[in-house]
C-alpha cells in the first residue's frame, strides 16, 4: 500500500515528540515519584479529553466498549507507570532504544494471537531496523546506570503497545481516532486520580520551583505527548496499518541522541550507522514483497 504524504509527515511529528518524551519523564522524576508522574500524565491528558469522551462513550456501539477499555489499558495505562518507573534506573537514551521492539512485538503477537501473518520484507525490516537501534546505544550495555531488570519493565510497555496496536487494528479500526483516544482516556482517568491521590501527590506538593517546574513537564507530557500523540497515531494506525505506525519508535532514537548532542553527548559513527539501519528497515518494511507472506 502506498503511504501518502500526510502519513509521513505525521509519522514524524509522533518521532519528534515521544522521542523527546523520555527527557520529559527524567524531568518529571526530579520531584515527583514514578506513580505520581504515570497518574499526572494520565490524569492531565484524561481530564483535558474527557469534555469530548464522555459523549464518545455513547457514540461508540456497545459491544466495541470492552475492546476500547482494553486498548486504553494496553497502550496508555499501564505503559504510563511502566517508562517512568524503568527511568529511575534505565537512562533516556536506552528507554528510547528499548522502545523500538514495538514492531518486532506486532510481528510477534499478529501471528500467534490474531493469526497475521508478516511478509518476509517486513520481518527483515523490523529486524535490521532493531539492529539499528540497537547501535545507538554504544557501549553502554545494560550495566551503570542502565539496569537489567528495569530494562525488562520497558520490554513489557513495548509488548503492550504491540498488543494494542493490533487490537485497534483488528476490533476498532472504523471508531474515529479523536472518538476513540478520548473515550479510553476517559474510562481510565477515574482509576489515574484514585492512584494519584493514594501516591501522596496532595500531601508532597508545596509548590515550590522545583516542583512547579516538573510539573510544567508531566503536563506538557500529558497534553502533547500523550493526548494529542495517541490522536495521531490512531489516526496513523487506522490510515495506514500497523506495522506502519510501530515504524514511529525507530525514528524516536534519533531524536534521543539528537537531545543527547544538545547536551553535550558525543555523537560516534555507530551513531550514523544505526541511523541509517533505522531509516532502511523502515524502507523495507513498506516495500513490496513479491513472495507469499510468511509466519
């Protein structure tokens, strides 16, 4: 399927901002605990989409309300407290990295759950664009500031988004996207609250600098990187598929490294390889295969 334009273009405005997401957690950190960052950002991004789905409740047919319900657990709740919990312990860089098993994960689930089968140009693509990412760590390794068992809870978040963009895929593809995001912000906004007021948010807060500026980040987080993002990637997944949209978390490490070079960090040839194993394996995903599909 040929991928128009205005898909690409949203493509990369949902590289730019969730890969700049990652900083914005580590700021959100600074003063707040990874429950209260998950609940703000939630809570923040729920309360704002909830003037329009609450009525979106009542638009989407019944039956379709489970799948919704699933797909906002799958890919905004639960993947909500998993980033910011990771990040105590697993750097920015290393979260984006991790972050872009989201193909291989809907390559994975589509043939054992829903019976999809990938073609072999998208299972090299998914593959070699890994592998991609992958250099973009360097040396670092899962050692220092990165650690092993953090590492695996940004394994599960990227598991769960695959789950959930092949739910959407399959059960709620003709739900309109702005519908859809706001309804499942909606049904999970009430439990994001309860979590927020049990996290010790209302009793931390003083409203110092330092306080009020991590919250200038979750809330930025919450608005751009969460609720009007996941507009535009269901939007993308409807238009395009997918595979596609998972595309978005190869592009997402180079923005990574590109804060990294603003900060100062040293930007090796590794770095320009993996560049440029992303951007082929996304290529090769959208080519035609004129083999049969294989498993």
């Amino acid at each position: 399927m040929k991928i128009e334009l205005k898909y690409w273009i949203i493509l990369g405005i949902l590289a730019l901002t969730w890969g700049s997401s990652f900083i914005l957690i580590k700021q959100g950190l600074v003063s707040y605990t990874p429950y209260q960052v998950g609940a703000l950002r939630l809570s923040i991004a729920g309360g704002v989409l909830a003037i329009w789905g609450i009525p979106s409740l009542f638009k989407i047919p019944r039956k379709k309300l489970p799948y919704v319900a699933l797909a906002g657990f799958c890919g905004n709740f639960i993947p909500m407290f998993l980033f910011p919990m990771a990040q105590t312990h697993v750097t920015s860089s290393m979260a984006g990295i991790l972050d872009s098993l989201v193909p291989l994960f809907i390559l994975l689930f589509g043939a054992l759950l829903f019976n999809i089968k990938g073609t072999k140009n998208q299972i090299i693509g998914a593959i070699i664009g890994f592998f991609g990412a992958v250099l973009l760590i360097g040396g670092d390794g899962f050692s220092g500031e990165n650690s092993l068992m953090h590492c695996l809870l940004i394994v599960l978040a990227t598991a769960l988004y695959g789950l959930n963009s092949l739910i959407l895929t399959r059960y709620l593809n003709d739900v309109p996207s702005f519908q859809l995001s706001s309804a499942l912000f909606t049904i999970w906004l009430a439990p994001s609250l309860i979590i927020l007021y049990f996290s010790g948010f209302f009793d931390v807060y003083q409203g110092t600098p330092e306080q009020i500026k991590s919250l200038g980040f979750v809330a930025i987080l919450g608005l751009m990187g969460t609720a009007l993002a996941m507009i535009l990637f269901y939007k993308l997944i409807q238009a395009t598929g997918s595979m596609f949209a998972s595309m978005v978390t190869y592009l997402m490490p180079i923005i990574s490294v590109f804060w990294g070079f603003m900060v100062g960090e040293k930007i090796t040839w590794m770095h320009l390889v993996g560049f440029a194993m992303i951007l082929s394996g996304v290529y090769l995903t959208q080519k035609k295969d004129k083999n049969i599909e294989v498993v």
